[in-house]
C-alpha cells in the first residue's frame, strides 16, 4: 500500500473511532443549546383532537435544519391528553409512536431531546394534585412515558411547562415527590423542575403563597443529583412572549444575573426553557444579552421560543421561510456553536 493510501486509511479509521465515541457519549454530557420544536401543543381545544390536522410533531428535516445550526437539544411540547386519554391509563400507541420517531431521529442527529409535557398544571381541565387528579395520577404518566424513553443519555423530562395552576409551593413539593418516584422506579434521565407559576426568573426570589421558588428548591433533592432548574424569561415588559417591544438590555441581564448567582452559590444547575424576542434592533440586542448572561457553567443550556413549520408569521419564530434568515438566528447561531 502507497504512503498516502495508508494516511488516507488511518484517517478514515480515526473518524470513525471518533465518531463513534461521540455516539457513546450521547448529548447530557455538554452544552445543551437549541430551540423549542412547536405543534404536539398546538390545537388544544381539539382533545384529543386529529394529527397533521390539529397538531404536528416535529420532522426529521426541521431536526436536521437546526442541527446544521449547532443545535445540540430540540424540546418538544406536548399535551398529557394526547398522550394518555385516560388517567392513569395507558399510553396513546399513535402519539407515543410519533414521538419515538422524533427522538429516534433525534438521537440519528446526536441531538437530545427534552419531552415538555406543556399542560400548565393541568389535565382534562383538573389540576394536579386536587382530589380530581392526585399527584399519583401525575407520577404515573412521567413512569410510563421514562419507560418508553429508555434511554437517559438521549432524553431529558421536562415535568411540567409553566404549571401556573398550581399554587408555588405545592407544584414544588409535587415536583420534588415526582423525581424522588422516578428515581425509586430507575429512571435515570436528567428532569427539568420549573419552578411555580409562568416559571418567570424575574419571579424566582418573590414570594410567593409564602415562600419563594429559590428557598424551597435551595433543599430540593434528587439522589442521582441529575435535575436542573427550568426558568423562562421573555424579553417583554410583562414577560407574557406577545409583545413585539421590551425591556433594556441591562434590565435583563440583571435579572438573568440573581438567579445565576443564586445557582452558583447553591451548586444548582439552571436551564432556561423558553425566551424569544420579535425582530427589531432593541429586541435583538435584548436576545443577545440573555445568551451573554448564560456563560457560566451554573447553566446547563437554554431553548429559545420557537420554531416549528406551523407558526406561519409568529413574530418571535426562527422557522426557516423560503430564502429568509430570521435575524434572531443570527443573533443565537454563534451562541449554539461550541
């Protein structure tokens, strides 16, 4: 064999060991830095609603897409109904399967996948943790849906996207009492704890119902030690993600700065779900502030709000449209690289 062939091959080789060690390593063990995939939410007052109709789950192309970027985690939202029609009953065959496809594709891709149960600390119009829906009822969807992902390097569970309808320190002792039931049933997947209400983290110190968010998850306990903290933060005055305006620059990285310190001073790790801007000079350098203020390695990573193909004009997608460029993406793309 000539000299260059057997360069040539020994490259190849160490590719290959390479990348195979990557695939090994699974996506938990760096930066996770991506965006939310919207439409497993979409329709809700459709339940459950008819798929491709009412609501979608995310494509491989629109995994691809954001992998290109450097996306290293896609959260996928979804809604509990659709997913187990009835309490404590069996997983719906047809939802489930969509979303094993994603996270089969995902994991294809070297993306995590972050499973958002985006029900607002509801279901069937009951919340969790009342005499309707005990929190029984709860720690059974989260069983069976660690099961059907069986894979922790690939998966993440998001317990509960903003769970609003219930009140904050009762969410947080649900949410403690979930994880230590996961546990107990070895599932070994990394959970995301929001904390109460619109998991705000310009809400994370105020109190709240009597207490605040920081001081009850300052004893929060996990075995594995294998949980973030979820926190959202839009941009705008009333941080409700629907206003095309918002706040200075330096309002925000003040905000973003207490909760980092607070974590860091804890050895806690935060991970911020969702965040999004509309597209306008003041907005964009709001955007670029956030990211700025999650460099340090209190937080585990962040998914901005949102894409996916059904948000047509929304002000604040990054969803590719024809040959246009978001200028939020451009804003968040040097940010996804390593």
């Amino acid at each position: 064999m000539k000299l260059s062939g057997l360069r040539n091959l020994l490259v190849s080789l160490s590719t290959a060991v390479m990348l195979s060690g990557l695939a090994q390593a699974g996506c938990l063990d760096k930066p996770l830095r991506g965006v939310n995939l919207s439409g497993g939410e979409f329709g809700h007052q459709n339940i459950p609603g008819t798929l491709f109709r009412d609501y979608i789950y995310p494509t491989q192309k629109d995994l691809q897409f954001f992998r290109n970027q450097g996306a290293t985690v896609i959260r996928v939202p979804f809604l509990w109904e659709r997913l187990q029609g009835e309490s404590m009953g069996a997983l719906n065959a047809a939802d489930l399967a969509q979303l094993q496809n994603a996270s089969q594709w995902a994991k294809d891709l070297g993306l995590c996948l972050i499973l958002d149960l985006h029900n607002y600390g509801k279901y069937q119009g009951k919340t969790v943790g009342s005499a309707e829906l005990p929190v029984d009822a709860f720690v059974d969807v989260w069983k069976k849906l660690a099961a059907a992902f069986p894979d922790p390097q690939w998966t993440a569970l998001g317990l509960m996207n903003e769970p609003v309808a219930v009140p904050v320190p009762q969410w947080l002792a649900i949410a403690q009492e979930t994880v230590l039931a996961l546990r107990a049933a070895d599932a070994r997947h990394l959970v995301l704890v929001p904390t109460g209400r619109w998991s705000g983290a310009h809400e994370f110190h105020k109190t709240l119902g009597g207490v605040s968010a920081a001081e009850v998850l300052r004893t929060f306990r996990d075995p594995l030690n294998n949980f973030a903290i979820e926190l959202h933060q839009y941009a705008d005055a009333g941080y409700s993600g629907t206003s095309a305006s918002c706040l200075p620059a330096d309002e925000l990285k003040t905000t973003m700065s207490r909760v980092t310190q607070w974590a860091e001073q804890e050895n806690k790790r935060l991970f911020l779900g969702e965040f999004g801007v509309a597209n306008n000079p003041a907005c964009l350098e709001a955007l670029k502030a956030q990211l700025e203020s999650m460099r340090s390695p209190a937080w585990l990573g962040w998914t901005y709000w949102s894409a996916g193909p059904w948000w047509g004009n929304y002000a604040y997608s990054i969803q590719p449209s024809g040959h246009l460029e978001p200028a939020q993406l451009q804003v968040i793309r040097p940010f996804l690289a390593p």
